[in-house]
C-alpha cells in the first residue's frame, strides 16, 4: 500500500538548502499547475471519481486539494515575511477533502491553482537570501524556514501529482 500512498517516496526534510535547489523548487511550483491540467483535463467523471488507492481521495478530491493546501502554504508564506516567526492555523485536510466543494467540477480548482502559483512563484522569485530563512511555527510540527517549506510545497506538488499518473498508469488511461 505504500507504493500507492508514496508513490515518489516519503517526504525528507532537506539537510542543506541552497540558491540551486531554491530554484528547483520555485520551478516546480511553478509548472505544477500545468501538469495538473494536462493529466486531468481529459478524465472523465467516473475516472475523476476513481480514488488513487483503497481507501484514499478520489483524483477530484485530489485536484480540490491541492489548491486547498497550497493557498494555505502561500498565506503562511506571507504572514512569515511580515511578521516575525507567527504561528499558523492548522486545518483538518481529510475534513476539507470532504466538503461539497470538493465533489464539484475541477476547473475552478485547476484555475485557482493557475493564479495561485503565479501568484507565489512572483513571492519566491522576489525574496532575497536572507527572506528564506524567515519562519512560521505550525503548533504541532515546529518551526520551519521558508526555504523548508518550499521543500515541502514542491514535494507536496510531485506526491499528488504522481498519484494521479500512477492510477492512470495502472488502469491503463492514456
């Protein structure tokens, strides 16, 4: 099941941070939203209702999700380059994922996480050096810099994404 779960492995926490690597992550968010689209745009309703593993969210469920995260990811990016080490609110995703919006058409959610990256992807690209160490606190996973969280962001993007073209690969769906 952890194949189906993780299917590009679990995340890891970087243990240096570097320009190069900042880089590659800020890319990666950048281009996530067109993968995305490209691999969902053709679904149809029953292949969009199909979880990507027993007992996991459907690929609708995913593609609400993502954005639902990020949007999160982007304010806490914000709120940690204006204000000095803030906590931030944690959400329950298992709960939102479980909301009427998420059961809804995907496209609002492919184009808000269109805007939402360029939006964000400008931020990152904007930050100086020293912003990048700048941090949040998360009330039950501790502080992170803001160039650990952009680790995680670019993961979190690759995880979902990898969902979707791995249950496509398994079922065959070109």
């Amino acid at each position: 099941m952890d194949k189906y779960r993780f299917p590009i492995g679990t995340f890891e926490w970087p243990k240096t941070i570097n320009a190069e690597q900042r880089k590659e992550w800020t890319a990666t968010l950048s281009n996530a939203p067109s993968l995305y689209r490209e691999e969902v745009e053709h679904l149809t309703k029953q292949q969009l209702n199909t979880p990507y593993r027993e007992g996991g969210w459907s690929i609708r469920q995913v593609v609400h999700h993502v954005p639902d995260s990020h949007l999160h990811g982007y304010i806490r990016f914000k709120q940690a380059l204006t204000e000095e080490d803030p906590e931030i609110k944690p959400y329950d995703q298992t709960v939102w994922a479980e909301l009427a919006d998420s059961s809804g058409e995907i496209e609002a959610s492919l184009k808000l996480l269109e805007s939402l990256h360029q939006r964000w992807s400008l931020l990152l690209n904007g930050l100086q050096e020293d912003d990048w160490l700048r941090t949040f606190r998360h009330p039950e996973s501790g502080r992170f810099t803001l160039g650990e969280a952009a680790s995680l962001y670019a993961w979190h993007s690759r995880h979902h994404l990898s969902h979707i073209t791995f249950l496509k690969e398994r079922m065959g769906w070109s």
